[in-house]
C-alpha cells in the first residue's frame, strides 16, 4: 500500500515537473496571426481609460436588439476586458444609437447622417467621457464599433476618435478564387477556408471569423468561388451550403455571390442551349434565381467570367457579353446584381492584348441592365506589378464600373515575398481618367472587388504581412481617399506593435516594398515575364507556347536591338484608347515616367535616356536597386527582434531570406537573358550574373503552388 502510494506521489511529482517544464518554456500564449489585426492586446497604465468605456460591453442601447447589435456589444466587450484586464464596467458609458431613436436636439443628433449611405455611422464623445456611435441602420453601428476599436489599438487613446464616416461605394467585396475541392487558383495560404464537402451539416469558426475580420474594415459581400466556375454550385445540395454561410455571414453585413458558370443551363439544367435569347435558357435561370432567394432572401447576385480563356458566354451563340449579362440581371430582378467580367482576350486576335476588352467592351456602353456592373481589372493586361489603369475606365459613362484588384500576390512573389499592395491600388484609383474623373470617382456607385489572399494557413493569407493587403484592400474600398502611410502604420500598430519607432520601421518597410519588387522583376514597364502556368519567377525566353499572348516574349519584345512594346501610333496605338490629356503623358518616350517607358515604348538598348543613363544602364541600375531594397527591407526588420514576438519575427525573417534569393534570381536570371541577346556588358561596377543563363533556364518548379 505505502509502495503503492509511494509510487502514484512519485508519478505526480514527474507529471508536475512536466508541467513545470513544459509551462516555463512554452509561452503562455504565442502570436501565430490568427487574431489578424483584431489583437486587443492589453492596454498599460493610462492607455487602459481609453477602453474603459466599453469594458464589458456595458452599453447604452438606443436601438432593438438584433445579431448584428449583438456582435457589437459582445465585440466591444470582449475588446475592454482584453485591453483592460477588467471584466465589469458598473457605469455604462458607451451609447449605440440608432439614428430614428436619437432627440433633436439631443447631442447624438448627426445631420450627416441624414441620406448617408448604408453603413454610415458617427462617433462622439460626451464632456464625461461618454463615447456615442450613431448610425442609421445596424451594420453601421458594427461598423462605428470596430472604428472605436482601431482607433483605440492602434493610438492607445480614445482621444481623436470623433468623426464621422460613410463608405464610398456601394459594394466592397472579397471575389475568392476557390474550388469546391479545396484548391485555391492563384492561393498562396494553403487550401480553400470554405469546407464545402461538410457544409451545411458543419460550420468551421472560421467562417464566423472570417466574417468578422471583414466587417470590421467594410467588406460587405464575398464571391465564394472561383470565376472559372463549377456548374454544380448552382444544384440544390450547393444552395444549402451556401445559405448556412449567408445565415452566419447575415450578422456582420456579408452578403453572398456566387461566380455562375454561363454554359449551366446544358451543364445540369437538361438544355441543349445556353443561348441568352433563347426562352428556355431564361426560364432556367429565372427559376434558378427564385430558388436561391427562396433560401437566401439577400443573396448577393452572380459573378460571370464569358467568353474568357476558354469559359463559355454569350459569343458561343453569336450574341454580346451585353445580351449575356441582360439576360442574368433579369432572372435576379431588383433583388442582385450581375457583375459581368471585362477580362477578355483572345487567341485568335492579333491586336495587342493590351486593347482587346476595350474594343470588344466599350460600343457596348449604354447597353447593360442597371442591375448590371462591369467589373474591369486595374490594368488592361493582368494584375502585373505595375500596369498603366485600364483605359475602359475612362470610356464608359454610360455603365456602372467596378476596379478589380488582384490582393493575392499571383504577381508578385507569392505570399514570401514582402509587397504591400496599398500604394498599387493608390496609383489606379487616383489615376485622373481625363474624361470621367479619377478612377476611384468612375467606380464610387459600384465599388472594389478584391481576389482574395485567404487560405487555410493559421495566419490567414500565408504570410504575415500578406494580411496587411486584406486589410488595407477593405479600408480603400471604404475610403479610397486614405493614404497608403495612414494604412499601414494603423495596420503595423494594431498587427504588431504600438511602439512609435518601430511603427515607424515598419511602415517604412512596407510602403515601398511594392515599388522595390517592381524593380527587381519587371522595372520600367516590362510585364508578364513570369513562367508559363504556375507563374513562379522568370522566364523571359518563353516565346513559343501556342496562344501569342502567353509568351513573355510577346510582351518585352526584346532583341538584338532593343526592348519594350510600342502601344504609340507608330506600334499598337493602345494609347489611342485613352483620353488625349492622359496618352499626352505617355507619348513622349523622353516625357514619360520611366516606369512606364517600356510598357508604352520600344527603346533602342544604347538609347540615352534623360537621366543620362543608357536604357541599358539604367535597367541594370535598377534591377540592382531592388536587390538593395530587399536587403535594406531585410536589415530594417532584423532590429525589430526585441519588439516583434519570437513566432511571427522568425516567420517574417525567414519569408525575407527568401526574398533575397529570389530578387537575385529574378536579376540574375532577366539580365543573363538580356545579355544573350544585346550581347552587352554589365555597366562598370554591377554585381556579376551569377549563374549562366543554361542554369537559370534549366529550373523547373512543377510543384508550384496556385495553378
Ligand atoms: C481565374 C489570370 C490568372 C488566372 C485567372 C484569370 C482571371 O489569367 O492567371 O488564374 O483565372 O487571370 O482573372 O480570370
């Protein structure tokens, strides 16, 4: 018995010793950037009063319950006691209001609310420290919640936090390239955060924080699949999986699409046509629409990618993406919207790729269904680091226009390269159209669709910093006036640290990162010279796949002589299709911003350019100053070690090692090619190539992910 009893105290004293050992090497609680920017980390000292307000979600309610009213109390309570380290706040200091429940007179009335769009919202504070967030309808009291809460992590103050703010379009959606197998095209992040195979039976968490990640930066709608789209999303069994999701996404302002595959009425609706004209094909998809409102009453609508790299549309039956998107915006009636893809292009066309969706787009201005939206990318070639905007943009008066951003990096370097796409975005949404506007005015009454960065990587997006390009996405697409700096700095404070100095590094490491990788890939308006399918670093010498305009050799066009593609009246005139103030920008090879020179010209290699710089000489200088860049970036986060939790410095710090090797790579591999054909030598004091271009090209990367 003592033997016995000798024995059990002996094994609790090994367990406790485990336990021991196990606590004081395993931090209690590791970042691993699930949490994304919703951290609440706690508040110390002083900054704590800043949250006081909402510790314990003690609120006065000036409005019915609702879920989204619940998601905000339960937020606001959950963030004070986080930030605090108090559980109960006795005096409820933290008024949510509806706009109809607010007195005149009283302080809480917002005149600018009055015709706000929805989701608009204002934040006072009271002389006692009372914090008001007022708003018209539910979501823009969520909305004004997580305002509150952003300002208060990333200032450790409440002081400032008046304002009052509405989104400038109507709709800020996420469009995910996701499979119904799991596989995400173009995701960097893992597998597909959608579980169709167990939904509706099971809802993973993830689609409650996934929710709620997005309204808490104004997203409110998400194309769930991919554009190159499974017919069978649209049976049954699949509207069921979809109306859980649109059930637990209803709360947080997230209305559901789906991407329509246009060939569905042959695919499973028993037709032998999906002629737009035809009667049958309209009365398929009109009864297909009344059975998806039927379970999901605010279904969003449907995203069609036509006549597109191999998918079916209306030009199968002779008719125009106009009579194809009519006839879908029909079916939805008042009740969605069809947001019709202009990302066209054809093999058989032998203009420049660089025009196609403009020819074949913009005699169709005036034409689509009101509930129709055109939905264009930001550059008239395909999400490349760098593109001029999209001339449709400035073409359509007559047609609700959407941008579409590309937030997964299909482009550039993945999720282990460091880019934030913030100031990407910038420059198209304040490009001056010349005829319409900026950009960001032509889409203000439709809005942004982003393709989303997400996977099932625990931090999200596959990276850390790739969820500062979810983040700052949502805020451009709320307020597309913000500065890339305001952007990242709020992201940096709320994501890592609150600390002046390293805010500081840190957006600085993120505002030209964007730019550095335009250097070191495609400098000077070079595009596209990424390998074929998987699109995983260069392959310039590609020039024999059978559609032209998969060949990077179509779009550097360099030899012997020179470099560049000339869109100018002598060449392709894709100038043409912009409005005369703006092409006047890009005509002059000496005037234009060199950044463009080659997208919009073909420049002799010795040409002296008015840097003083030969063309050569100039794009050596700066593949070199990407590679510089990188290591600086590299050298600038190696002193946030003592700043930054061990897991996600460690993480960021490897992701930037590969950075490294592959800038070079891409140098390396871009000027050894050149060089095969220029035949000239490096400028006097460049770094040698280092490998020969037989090497570089012999690299095969099957296994790349996101094809
Ligand atoms: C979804 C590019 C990408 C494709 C993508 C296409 C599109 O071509 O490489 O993966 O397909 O754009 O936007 O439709």
């Amino acid at each position: 018995m003592m033997r016995g009893r000798g024995l059990v105290n002996q094994l609790a004293t090994l367990v406790v010793t485990i336990l021991t050992c196990v606590w004081m090497t395993v931090p209690a609680y590791a970042e691993d950037g699930y949490d994304l920017w919703l951290r609440y980390t706690l508040l110390s000292g002083e900054e704590a009063n800043a949250a006081r307000p909402f510790v314990g979600g003690s609120v006065q309610l000036l409005a019915d319950r609702s879920e989204t009213i619940n998601r905000a109390i339960s937020e606001l309570g959950e963030a004070g006691a986080a930030m605090t380290g108090l559980k109960i706040s006795p005096h409820p200091q933290l008024v949510l209001a509806r706009a109809d429940r607010v007195e005149s007179g009283s302080y809480l009335a917002e005149i600018r609310l009055v015709g706000a769009p929805e989701g608009a919202f204002s934040i006072r504070t009271a002389r006692n420290g009372r914090i008001a967030i007022t708003a018209n309808d539910d979501i823009g009291l969520l909305y004004g919640t997580f305002a509150l809460l952003r300002h208060v992590q990333a200032t450790g103050s409440n002081e400032g936090v008046e304002r009052f703010s509405a989104p400038a379009m109507p709709l800020r959606m996420l469009n995910h390239w996701d499979n119904p197998d799991g596989h995400v095209e173009r995701g960097y992040a893992g597998r597909s955060i959608f579980d169709w195979w167990h939904l509706p039976e099971k809802l993973d968490q993830r689609m409650i924080d996934y929710a709620r990640a997005n309204a808490s930066i104004g997203i409110n709608g998400a194309v769930v699949n991919n554009v190159n789209a499974r017919s069978f999303m649209l049976e049954p069994r699949y509207i069921a999986k979809l109306k859980r999701l649109a059930d637990a996404w209803r709360p947080y302002g997230i209305r559901v699409y789906l991407s329509a595959r246009f060939s569905a009425p042959r695919d499973i609706g028993g037709l032998d046509t999906a002629d737009p004209l035809d009667p049958a094909v309209r009365a398929w998809w009109q009864a297909k629409a009344d059975e998806i409102y039927a379970a999901i009453p605010d279904f969003g609508g449907f995203l069609v990618k036509a006549n597109s790299e191999g998918q079916p549309g209306p030009q199968d039956y002779g008719r125009t993406h106009a009579d194809g998107a009519n006839m879908l915006a029909e079916a939805l009636g008042p009740r969605g919207t069809v947001i019709w893809r202009a990302f066209v292009y054809s093999a058989e066309d032998e203009t420049d790729r660089a025009k196609q969706a403009y020819a074949e787009f913009v005699p169709l201005d005036g034409q689509f269904a009101d509930n129709v939206i055109v939905q264009v990318k930001n550059g008239p070639i395909d999400f490349q680091p760098r593109e001029p905007f999209h001339p449709i943009f400035g073409a359509m008066p007559n047609t609700r226009l959407m941008l579409e951003a590309q937030i997964t990096k299909e482009y550039l370097g993945f999720a282990s390269h460091l880019a934030f796409l913030a100031p990407m975005w910038k420059e198209v949404l304040d490009a001056e159209t010349g005829r319409m506007g900026s950009v960001a005015q032509v889409v203000a009454p439709a809005g942004l669709a982003g393709v989303a960065n997400t996977g099932s990587d625990r931090n999200w997006t596959g990276s850390h910093f790739d969820q500062a390009n979810w983040y700052a996405f949502g805020r451009l697409a709320w307020n597309p006036s913000l500065d890339s700096e305001t952007i990242a700095r709020e992201w940096a404070a709320q994501t890592f640290t609150r600390h002046p100095a390293s805010i500081d590094r840190i957006a600085n490491i993120m505002l030209g990162s964007r730019e550095t990788v335009a250097r070191y890939m495609t400098p000077m308006g070079l595009a596209h010279l990424m390998d074929t399918g998987h699109h995983y670093g260069p392959a310039p010498w590609v020039c024999d796949l059978p559609r032209p305009e998969w060949n990077p050799c179509y779009y550097h066009r360099a030899d012997e002589q020179g470099i560049g593609f000339d869109r100018t009246v002598s060449g392709s005139d894709a100038l043409s299709q912009y409005h005369p103030s703006v092409a006047s920008q890009w005509a002059d090879p000496a005037q234009i911003d060199p950044r463009f020179l080659l997208w919009f010209h073909r420049v002799d290699w010795n040409e002296r350019l008015p840097s003083g710089r030969t063309l050569w000489e100039e794009l050596v200088g700066r593949y070199d100053r990407g590679i510089a860049e990188v290591d600086a970036m590299t050298a600038s986060w190696a002193l946030l070690e003592d700043v930054i939790d061990p897991g996600r410095f460690r993480d960021v710090s490897q992701n930037l090692a590969i950075q490294q090797a592959e800038a070079r790579w891409w140098r390396g591999t871009s000027l050894a090619y050149w060089q095969s054909l220029n035949n000239l030598p490096l400028p006097e004091g460049a770094q040698p190539v280092p490998d020969t271009l037989g090497e570089y090209r012999a690299r095969r990367f099957p296994e790349a992910p996101g094809q």
